[in-house]
C-alpha cells in the first residue's frame, strides 16, 4: 500500500476529486457532506492496476481555521496530491499547505488542477507548478482534471502510480510509531485506533506502549483496507484494536510505539529553517505527526533553539516538525531534530558553546559523532535516539568512544597509584570508590576498564598496581607472628597490641594482606589458625563443653568464646544443647546434626 495526503486551498475540490478518483466518500459526517465543506481528516482508497497495490488518500480540511487538522493529516504520511482550482488559482491556504508542506520537507507530489471543465488550466497550472518548484517538493508532475465530466482522471491515475513506485520502501522491521489520527469504540471490541504507519510492522498480540504512560496495551486485532489482517507492514493505514490500562483515554495526538525502543524527552535542540531563531515567540505549537504540543523556545544560535514541550514525545534525531505561532500570522517554521538528549546549560557561556556545536549537527545521524560527543552511553539509548551502534558495546550495553575510554582508563591508573602510595597498609583502591572518583554510571565499567589496562589488577573488590604484592607492614605485625608462633591460640592482648603500636587500621591491613586472621574485634590470629583449632578440637571426646575446649587449646575465655562462635559459622564445630558442642563429621557426630537436639534451657548462658 501507499498512503498519500491531499493539500490546497478550501473549496477547490479535493474531496470531490478523491472521490472521484476511489468512488468512496472521504466525508463522514452528515454536517460535511451537507455543507460541502471538510471539517475532519477523512479516510479513502482504491487498487491502481498499473501499480498493483492499493493506494490511499487521507483527505484534509482545507479550511483555514482547520490548518492544526491538515497538519495531523500530512505529518505521517509521505507524499502529496496537491489540488489548485482551474477558476480560482491560487489561493491563501494554497500557499499556507505549501509552507506547511515545506516546512515538512516532503519531496514527493502530483499537481491536480481541479475544475478544468470551468475554466483554462494552463495559466494556474503554470503558476503552481513554479510555486511548487522553489519549496522541497521541487519539479512536479501536473495533470488537469474535472471530478464532474472525468477528464484527466485515467491520466492522473497514472501519474499517481508513478509517484507511489518512487516512494521509498521502508523497513518492515523498524520499530514501531504509529501515530494516532482518531480513536472510538467498538461495541464487543473495545478501542479501536486508526494512523498511518510509517514504517516497521504491527502483528496481533503484539506490545505496545504509549509515548506518555508506562502500562503496555495488547494488539487484539488489525485492519487494513477494512480487511481483517494478522500483521500488517508500513507504509499503511491501519485500524488496531487494543486493549489494556487506560485504552479508552487514547485519542488523536498519541502514539503507540514499540516497547523499549523509543526514549520520550521534554526537550530537545534542533535547526529552525527560515528567518532568524530570535523572531520566533517564545511561546509556539509543536507539529509532529498527529501531535500538537506548546513548546517553549530557547534561541541559541541564529537558527538553533533550545525547546522545551508541554509533554514528552518520542523523538529521534532527524525527525523533521514543524513550529507555527498562534493565531497563524506567522509562516510555519519547519524544524530538524538535532540532539533528543541534550546537555544542560547551567555554566556561564554554556549557551553560546552549545550553539557552536549545534552549527557542525546536520540532522542526519553520525555514530562516531555521537559517541564522540557523549563519551559513554548504553547501546540501547543511543538507538532509541535514532542512531546506530558504531562499535560494540566495552561491557554489558555501554558504548564507549574510544578516546574518552583511554582517558578513563589513564585516570582509572592514576587514581590506584596515588591510592597506593598515600595508604602503604591498604593500597588497593576498593572499586565502588573508583566508581565515583571517575564518575562512572555503572560498576561494571570500572571491571572492565581495570581489565583493559596492564597496570592493574583486581582483586576482591579492590583495585592494586600490577606490582602491588601486598602492603608494607611494619615490623610490629612480624612481633605478633612471633608471639602466635609460640602460643597460637593466645590472641595478644590489647596492652600487647598497644604496646607494639598496633591500632584497627594496621590490624585490619595486615589482616587484608593475609599476614594474620580476624577471629573477631580485636582478636587475631595466624591464617590456618582455624583448622589447626577444628583438629584439635576433633581429638576431644564429642561433646565438649567451652572449658574442655579451652583446655586443649591452651588460651584463655576470651579467646574460646569468639573463637568456637568462628569454629561455629566455618561449618567446623556445631552446637549439641545450651553448654556443649562437637565437631562436625567427628566421633558422635552422625555425620550431621542431631536430628532431634535436646532442647536448650533459654535460662542457660550462650558462649
């Protein structure tokens, strides 16, 4: 299928002659067909033989008042057939659609001069056609027509099938945004919705999500063509019956789209085409489209502004709109989606060096550009943006620009370096901390900056220098060996560690470097001390109570009680009732816990 829109002046046929052309009538309600004026989007088609498909007409109002309705009508669609009447030319809102039209950038048209049964074509036609030149749909295809007596309308088929076989085909497989141009109920079916759809393909059971709500509505059925469809690809128009959260508040102006594909923003920076940025009102209408939001502008450079709408849609780089003041004294600005995810402008100058940035952006996405710009960026947003992947992704999703990740892995260096050597007793920089120093987004990107650089090493949480084999411990540590050499279940005292200069930091860096074992606060023993302890302990009668147990290993209360509770929470020894325990898979053990243990007194101490 094709879809295209007509345009013109109101009055000069556009109805008649779409209908002419399908033998269907775009008015549908009574109150246009009695007036014989359109006052709302209307909705035909017809098979072209020569082209072998369908095509199809959204028909527009042509009346001024209604320019927010033609708007909704030609956003999403393509291409044009622009009508002029052979006995009154050209007209105001001829020239009002042009604009629009070019404000659009749509480069795709056929001139129907209407009424040629009335009056000379050749004049208007001549003077359309050059109008039509010198605006973005460029050289034009021109027939002269009469709805009445039939003249021109095989001829005009044919140009028109011309023109839908130049269209360009879009990607079945694009995601999804379909913007919304009417909305109803079905009585045994719910909401329907009917759009245009550009691009991609919508299938029943398929999820989608709206451009302003979270809650995901289910495809229950598609027409085309008024024909029950399975799936139906873009360019088409559609009827989908959906259902969910809040279907029956959808109306003109909102979109469906693709779930996770799109990112919504408030604000966005983008190229103003015509007269100087700063003439513009600050406050004007946003046309993309069926939407129409207020907008706020922020002029930046002499044709870039900052805007900032009333309620998010779902941009992409490249998306053209079009901006129109109130009350419609001023001609449509058509508008280029530069940058959906811009920065903030909080410094001074920050404006200014924007605007200089702003000049280099075309509209067309740059990859390496964007990624250059950004630095880091999920894989995920920067596609939702409109702009493809340039690389593979450093980690998980996240992109990196190569340059930014150099830095970022220098820096990452420098900061284990100095940590190193402003902390000799615990020199390994813990990642999270990293995390900030660099304000990074993710922890994972420290992971794997570490991993790219050979300077490092990671190691539990914390990042060393390659040489960093453990901390230099001050000779008190080799004191406290000493003494566990010769008593190992004595746990020096805290006049002891004192005594030697040993406080929580140097305990805890020594503990870290493996040179001793943290039984518990303040206690400390040499590393193995824990299995040596379980085999002694397995030598005992099973059970044994705490005293037996600080017997055999020559030590004092102090250190019995942390240290069974240690025993305990390794799997080595296990609790048998209020005072005793024994040692797993020993004597008496039955290879496990009791099935049955007696019950503890809750009077009895717990050791």
């Amino acid at each position: 299928m094709r879809v295209l829109a007509t345009a013109g002046h109101v009055d000069h046929g556009k109805s008649a002659l779409v209908r002419a052309l399908t033998g269907m009538e775009p008015d549908r309600y009574a109150e246009e067909r009695r007036r014989g004026l359109t006052l709302d989007l209307g909705f035909v088609w017809t098979r072209l033989d020569v082209l072998g498909d369908h095509l199809a007409f959204v028909d527009v109002p042509g009346h001024e008042r209604f320019v927010p309705t033609m708007l909704a009508g030609v956003g999403p669609v393509p291409a044009v057939l622009f009508v002029v009447a052979a006995d009154q030319g050209w007209q105001p809102q001829s020239g009002e659609h042009l604009a629009v039209l070019d404000a659009l950038g749509v480069r795709h048209a056929v001139l129907a001069v209407t009424r040629s049964d009335l009056a000379d074509p050749e004049p208007v036609r001549a003077d359309a056609v050059a109008r039509l030149a010198d605006t973005s749909l460029g050289k034009v295809a021109s027939v002269a027509v009469s709805a009445v007596t039939g003249t021109g309308l095989d001829e005009l088929r044919t140009e028109l099938a011309r023109l839908a076989g130049e269209l360009p085909a879009p990607d079945p497989d694009a995601d999804v945004r379909l913007w919304l141009d009417r909305a109803f109920t079905v009585r045994g079916h719910g909401t329907v919705v009917t759009g245009t759809l550009g691009a991609g393909t919508l299938r029943v059971g398929d999820r989608l999500v709206t451009g302003d709500r979270p809650a995901v509505l289910r495809v229950r059925g598609l027409q085309s063509l008024h024909e029950d469809r399975a799936a139906v690809s873009g360019v088409a128009r559609v009827a989908v019956n959906v259902h969910g959260p809040g279907d029956t508040g959808l109306r003109r102006g909102q979109v469906l789209l693709s779930p996770d594909r799109w990112r919504a923003t408030e604000v966005l920076d983008a190229r103003i085409d015509g007269e100087p940025v700063a003439e513009l009102p600050r406050q004007v209408t946003l046309h993309l489209g069926t939407a129409a939001v207020p907008v706020t502008v922020r002029p930046l450079g002499t044709d870039t502004a900052r805007l900032t709408l009333a309620r998010p849609l779902p941009l992409r780089v490249g998306d053209r709109a079009v901006l129109r003041a109130p009350g419609g004294g001023r001609p449509p600005r058509g508008v280029t989606v530069l940058d959906v995810r811009p920065p903030r402008l909080t410094r001074r100058g920050a404006a200014r060096a924007r605007a200089a940035e702003l000049a280099a952006l075309t509209g067309h996405p740059d990859p390496a550009a964007e990624l250059r710009r950004r630095g880091l960026i999920r894989r995920a947003d920067l596609i939702a943006m409109g702009v493809p992947a340039p690389a593979e992704p450093v980690t998980g999703d996240w992109l990196a620009d190569p340059a930014h990740w150099a830095d970022l892995r220098d820096r990452l260096t420098a900061e284990v370096e100095w940590h190193a050597c402003a902390h000799p007793l615990d020199p390994g920089l813990p990642t999270e901390a990293a995390r900030h120093l660099l304000a990074l987004p993710d922890r994972a990107l420290v992971d794997a900056l570490a991993g790219t650089s050979p300077r490092l090493r990671a190691d539990q949480g914390r990042l060393f220098t390659a040489d960093t084999s453990r901390p230099a411990l001050p000779p008190a540590v080799d004191a406290v060996r000493r003494d566990l050499d010769r008593t190992p279940f004595r746990a020096p005292e805290a006049g002891r560690l004192a005594e030697l200069g040993l406080d929580h930091r140097t305990l805890a860096a020594a503990v870290s470097a493996g040179a001793l074992l943290r039984i518990a606060d303040g206690i400390v023993l040499l590393p193995g001390a824990d299995t040596e302890a379980a085999a002694v302990l397995r030598a005992l009668p099973q059970p044994f109570t705490l005293s037996e147990a600080r017997r055999a290993l020559d030590t004092t209360r102090r250190v019995a009680v942390p240290l069974l509770e240690f025993l305990d929470a390794q799997g080595h020894t296990e609790r048998v009732d209020g005072r005793r325990r024994r040692c797993r898979g020993g004597p008496g053990s039955g290879g496990g816990r009791e099935s049955n243990p007696p019950a503890r007194d809750p009077r009895a101490p717990r050791f």
